[in-house]
C-alpha cells in the first residue's frame, strides 16, 4: 500500500472517470464546431451540448430548458445570487442565507451588502445544522431569495432542504441551493424539494474540472451574468465548452445512477473511520452530524496540534487529505465553518477532512487509522499545548 | 511549496524535548493564531554561550522547521550572537519560506530574545532588548500590509 497513494480528498475534487474522458475526447478533436453553427460541424456540438443538458437536467427532476451550463459551481452560485437580487431589487433587498455557506455564496453575499442589500446570515448548531423554523422567523416583507447549501462541504451536514423549500414556497421567496458536494451523495428533486435555484460542478462526481450548471426553475426572474452572445439560451454569453459539457452530462448520469448502493458502502467506511479515530487517539472529536451527513465525510479535530503539519505527515504517508486550519486556508482564522460550530480557534486549527469516493476501501482506512495514530502522536510529543496537558494529568 | 531544507526539517526536526535544568526559558505564539513555540536554553553563566537548546512548537510545518533551524542556530553562540540572529536569517538558512509563511520565522525570532530575556529576569535584570508582537504574528504582517496601502 505504501507504494500507491490514498486519495482522500474527494470533496476537493474527484478523479476523472475512464468513461467520463471516453465521452469527452472526440468534442477536443473530431467534433470541434461551434454549437451556434449552422452546418454540419456545428449542429453535431449542438446535439452533444442538448443531450448533455438532458442528462443533467433528469438527474435532478428537471426540465432540459431549465439548465443552464457555467464554468463553475462558483460561477453558478455568483449567478444565481448577484442576478437574482438585481432582477429582484423592486420587491426588496433582504438575503437569508447560513454562517457555513462556501466562500462563492458569502463572499457574493458581503459584495451584494456593499450595494445596500441586506443580508441575514443564519446560525448553526453544534452540528452545523439550521433550522427550518430559523428560515421562517428570517423572512421579511423585503426577503427576495433564501441562499442554503444542501450539504456541508467542510463538515458533511445535511440541510433540511426539503423544509426549507416548502417555507420559501410558502412565503413566495426564491430558494436556490448550493448542492455541489450533494449531486450523486443525496436524491434531488427540484420540484418535490421545492428548489427554484441549483449550483452544481463536475469535478466533484468524477466530471471534468471547468464544467458546472445552474438550474434555474422555468418563470425565475433572473439577469444574465455573462453578457456578450446568445448561448444558453441568451442567459450566459460565451461558446459552449463542448468537451467539458458533454463530461459534465456524462459524470452526472453515473453518479445519480446508484447513490443508495454507493452512500452505503461509502457510509460504511467512513463510520469505522470515525469509530476508529475516536476510539483509538485520545482528545478528538467529530465536527458535524453522526447521521444527517454526506456519506463519504469525516471532519475530525485533533486537539493540541495543528491542521497543516498533519497533512504534511500524512502526504509523507501517503495520504492525501484537507484541513480546516488556518495555515492551510491561507488566511489568519481557521475554518468560519469549525467556528460556526462554536469550536475555539486552537481546536478548529487541528481539524482534518477525509472524504471519500467509490475507489476507496477498508484496508485503507486502517492504513489511514494507523498512519494518524503515529502522526498524531509525533505531533503531540512536540506541541507544547499537550506538554502540560500530559503534565497535568500525570 | 516548501524547499527541501524546510521539509527535511520538519520531518525530522533538531532539538526537539525540554531542558529539565534550563536556565532560560520563552514561549511566544497564541494557540488562538495557530503557533506556539516554546524554547529551553541551558546559559553558561561565565561564558554568556548557550550550551545546549530544546524546543516544543505547535505550529504548521513552517513553524516547526523554523523551531528546528533556530535551535541550530543559536547552539554554542554567546547570548549576544544569538540575539544578533534575524528571522531572516532563519529563513534564508531554510532556503526561504513562501511569502504568506515568513510570520513563522519571527516566532523563532520571538522565541530566542524570550528566553534571553528569561535568563536576565532570573537573575534579576530587566532586558531591553525584548520585541513583542501583539496578537497574532499574521496579523502584525496584515497591519504592515494594511499601513502600505495607507501610505
């Protein structure tokens, strides 16, 4: 095992599948025209560009007309969020969004602040959880959409999406949802879950990095982002990146196509995982929600040692992985997630996240138990912090 | 992003345990900002030379590679070399950090004029060579930053 590496950063970004690079191949060669052409060359890209809108938008009970391809999830959540405030500034100013959102929708709601919108960024429990009834008690007469990821990036906490669409529906606020770490890991239907809104990328279900989409329910009042041509349907400026977008259809058929038969082994490993670590090295926890999390997630602080030199140790091992700590977000605070969850800055700083894919097995998760239990405790041997602990015990 | 020299000292980091007889001792660095660095000297009273030097840093791998130079640095020199030691030096010694890492190397800096300034305290002088850094090290480099933009 030491000879090949234990990849274990999947919700960072996932390997390209052999049948996702299969279907992609010829649109970079063969079939290169420009899908607004109107010979032959083009109206091949055409049909390939169609049937991969097709496929994504049946991988979340969508119509074709209501998805619209981007180069990013972040670009879709950008979209989704700056568009849908200007288009809706007459009806009001107010945003309803978490404390644990990805940068792509905090960062767009603090920019959209600085233009007099009003932001209600909601707390989370100790799980990372929001709750519903704290959505309802937000809205205002002013709330023009409601921002909530569906899953967690960081810690794996699953939203009560389904809940939180039935009150938006109810109060006629537009809902979107960031669900980039949720395609292919949970079942969505935008209509039973009453989502007006959706961002997903690739990359992250074994797709090609560059390729995401919006959904955006059909009667949604929102501007285009990219202007400058009359691609996706007037809404998003730009030819079509062919190869990527027939990728990203491709990736989506396959990870939707066996979400319970994959969250089971996958919650399977990552729940001897956690056992493991906790059991077996003392002072950890476990950051997020037992059971409402993503099925390949495992967010883990160890106390009294920091994030980046863990990773340095395991990479050294083998094993590669992410972590919340400051050193590594290449910012002065650790993790605003971690901190969300009302963890101290010197326990967000020793967070690790291992999250999985399909291509990962149980032997490997003894290598990595194994691996951390050395590395932890090599850390600790050194850390000051856990010199007096050990003292004051002792 | 680290040189070797920085990677070959964290992995196996010089002078790494506590003094039990030390005569200087320094901590610098918050848990909070992510970095801790605590150093223990062994002074020769008549010769003012550090005889022998132990560290403890909890800290990324700058951190700990910069702890690790440092104590090598300072090894054998008389307290006023060591006080003469730059965190620049420490870096330059680790074939340089990356940009958003050379905080860490005050924290090495910060930690040796510490436990100097330990070593006069014990014998009861007040040092005046003491430079403290208030908050986090990253943040002192955000205020630098933050008064280039004003100027």
């Amino acid at each position: 095992m030491s000879n090949s590496r234990i990849y274990v950063d999947n919700s960072a970004t996932t390997p390209m599948k052999k049948e996702v690079l299969t279907s992609m191949l010829p649109y970079f060669s063969e079939i290169y025209g420009n899908p607004s052409s109107v010979y032959a060359e083009g109206r091949e890209a055409r049909k390939a560009v169609e049937l991969s809108r097709e496929k994504v938008a049946k991988a979340i009970g969508a119509q074709p007309n209501e998805i619209f391809f981007t180069g990013s999830g972040t670009e879709a959540d950008n979209w989704a969020i700056r568009m849908v405030a200007r288009a809706n500034k007459a009806k009001g100013n107010h945003i309803i969004t978490t404390a644990v959102e990805h940068h792509a929708v905090l960062h767009t709601c603090q920019e959209l602040e600085k233009d007099g919108f009003e932001v209600t960024y909601l707390p989370v429990d100790e799980f990372g959880m929001v709750s519903a009834e704290a959505v309802e008690n937000a809205i205002k007469d002013t709330t023009v959409l409601i921002t909530i990821m569906t899953a967690n990036n960081e810690i794996g906490t699953i939203m009560p999406i389904k809940e939180i669409g039935a009150i938006a529906k109810q109060h006629g606020v537009i809902f979107h949802t960031d669900a980039v770490q949720a395609i292919g890991m949970i079942d969505i239907d935008v209509n039973d879950m009453n989502i007006d809104l959706l961002s997903l990328t690739g990359h992250k279900f074994h797709g090609p990095k560059g390729s995401g989409a919006l959904y955006v329910r059909k009667g949604t009042k929102i501007g285009s982002f990219i202007t400058g041509g009359a691609q996706e349907r007037n809404k998003r400026a730009g030819t079509e990146n062919v190869a990527s977008i027939v990728g990203l259809g491709t990736a989506i058929e396959l990870a939707t196509s066996n979400i319970s038969e994959k969250t089971a082994k996958l919650s399977k490993m990552r729940d001897y995982l956690i056992n493991e670590i906790l059991e077996k090295i003392p002072y950890t926890r476990l950051n997020g929600h037992r059971t409402q999390r993503l099925a390949g997630n495992t967010n883990i602080s160890f106390e009294f040692i920091e994030g980046e030199s863990l990773l340095l140790m395991l990479d050294m091992k083998g094993i590669s992985a992410s972590s919340g700590s400051a050193c590594t977000s290449g910012s002065l605070d650790p993790s605003h997630v971690l901190l969300a969850i009302g963890l101290k800055h010197e326990i967000a700083h020793g967070s690790l996240r291992i999250s999985l894919s399909e291509d990962n097995t149980m032997e490997e998760m003894d290598y990595i138990v194994n691996s951390l239990i050395e590395i932890v405790g090599k850390l600790r041997a050194m850390s000051p912090l856990y010199e007096k602990v050990s003292k004051g015990n002792a | 992003m680290y040189s070797e020299k920085v990677m070959d000292h964290f992995s196996n980091p010089r002078n790494v345990g506590e003094i039990e007889t030390a005569n200087a001792i320094g901590e610098v660095g918050n848990p909070k900002c992510g970095d801790i660095m605590k150093i223990y000297m062994q002074i020769d009273d008549e010769t003012k030379t550090i005889t022998d030097v132990k560290f403890k840093t909890f800290g990324c791998g700058a951190a700990v590679a910069t702890s690790s130079m440092a104590t090598e640095m300072v090894k054998g020199k008389t307290i006023d070399e060591a006080l003469k030691i730059t965190n620049l030096a420490v870096a330059e010694a680790l074939d340089g950090l990356p940009p958003v890492k050379m905080h860490c190397s005050n924290l090495a800096q910060e930690a040796i004029h510490s436990a100097i300034a330990d070593y006069y305290k014990r014998k009861g002088i007040e040092p005046d060579f003491i430079q403290k850094c208030d908050g986090c090290c990253s943040s002192c480099h955000n205020h630098d930053h933050e008064h280039e933009i004003e100027e």
